[in-house]
C-alpha cells in the first residue's frame, strides 16, 4: 500500500510538470509567433514604388536592418528551443519548473502587451490641419516606422498597439481597439530614443514626409505605457 502511494504520488508530480512544461512551450511558441508576425508586417507594409527612388546607400542600409530584424526573430527562435530544453531536463523538479513558468508568464505578458509598462521613448503629437485629416493609414505607417526603430511598445491615445490591434476609419474618427478616438493623436514609442527620433526625422523620413499636411511634434523622456485590456484571441492558430 505506501509503495503504490509512493508511486502514484511520483507519477502525478511528474505528470503535472510535464502540463507546466508543455504550457510553457505554448507560452514561446505564442510570443514567437507574434514577433514574426510583426517582422513579416513590416515588410508587406513597406513602399515598394519609394524603394525604386532610394539612392544604392539608401537600399544597402535598408537591406542591413531586414537582415538584422530577421537575425532577431532567428535569436527568439533559437532562445526559444534552449528554454524548451531546459524544461526538459528540468521536468522532475517541480520547484524549478514552477520557477522558470513563472518568469516565463511575466516575460510573455510584457511581450504581448498585457503588462504597464516603464521606460525611455518618444512622445509624437500628431494633429489635423485644415483640409488634411489624420486617418488609420497615416498611424499604421508610423507604427511600422517605429517598429522598425526597435520600438518595444506603442500606444495611441492611450491604447496600447498589439498584433491583434485593428485600425479604422469611420467618418472623422479613428477607432483603435474597438475604441472611438479623434485628432490630436498622442502616439508614445518605448525604445532606444536617439534611434527612434533619427528614424522619423531622417531627410525622406516620415516626418518630412508627413509635415507637409499635419501638425507633428517629438519629444523625448522617460514615458509610461498602458497595458492592452481587450482580449487576444486566436480563431485559426492550432496546437
């Protein structure tokens, strides 16, 4: 009878470490996913006809960060698997495993948006003009600029930008999140801040692109950014 307690007890411990273990494989898959996601964004999303007038530096430049934000996401895949590992050799050690889970849960909540969170950025107020509207086409080129700067989190009046964001036009206002918003929008960027400013302010860049028909403004310091609170879901992504 304790002989068979004793192995029953063994067989439920490693059972629920191997549920921890497969969580957390769930957990880096699903952040994985979503940075590819945003990789891949930015690059459908990019002019092709501007491309064509860039100068041979210009593309060589422009060929380094694509290859560079590629070398990224390989680094989270590879970062990825070695965690993978370590669970599995950690899976007889529930207190380990529960350790590593819990990092792991707080570090997939920050890259997923689901966290506040704190840092050094830029604050981009952007307006209408008369004749000239801010519309979501103009916000989703900003945010792929600023992701492409090595932003690590935006917002838009306050709502944070995630891979499941939607960006729309509906009469004169923008919604964000499902959320109504309007003009002047205040845009906050979390990331190296002399990278992002030079990103924008570069000569063809956006703001040079754009200042023509808004009103936009920069500025720099230690910003503090919403967490996303609609809800993520997955309607074709299986397991």
């Amino acid at each position: 009878m304790p002989s068979n307690y004793y192995k029953k007890g063994s067989e439920q411990g490693l059972n629920k470490s191997k549920i921890i273990m497969y969580t957390v494989i769930g957990l880096m898959s699903l952040i994985l996913v979503y940075i590819m996601f945003i990789q891949f964004r930015i690059v459908n999303e990019t002019d092709i006809k501007g491309i064509e007038f860039l100068r041979e530096t210009e593309l060589k430049e422009m060929l380094a960060e694509y290859k560079s934000k590629y070398a990224e996401v390989e680094e989270e895949l590879k970062g990825t698997q070695e965690k993978i590992d370590e669970y599995k050799q950690n899976e007889k050690s529930e207190e380990v495993t529960l350790k590593l889970l819990e990092t792991e849960i707080k570090d997939a909540k920050m890259k997923l948006g689901l966290t506040d969170v704190y840092g050094e950025g830029i604050v981009i107020t952007m307006q209408n003009t008369e004749g000239s509207t801010v519309g979501y086409s103009e916000l989703l080129t900003l945010i792929n600029e600023l992701v492409y700067a090595g932003a690590e989190a935006i917002s838009i009046n306050n709502e944070r930008i995630v891979a499941m964001t939607d960006l729309a036009n509906v009469g004169n206002f923008v919604f964000i999140n499902g959320e109504r918003t309007t003009s002047p929008f205040t845009i906050k960027a979390i990331g190296n801040t002399t990278k992002l400013q030079s990103a924008l302010s570069i000569k063809g860049g956006y703001v040079d692109t754009f200042n023509e028909n808004y009103l936009i403004d920069i500025k720099t310091g230690n910003i503090e950014i919403n967490k996303y609170n609609g809800k993520i879901t997955l309607n074709y992504v299986k397991d």
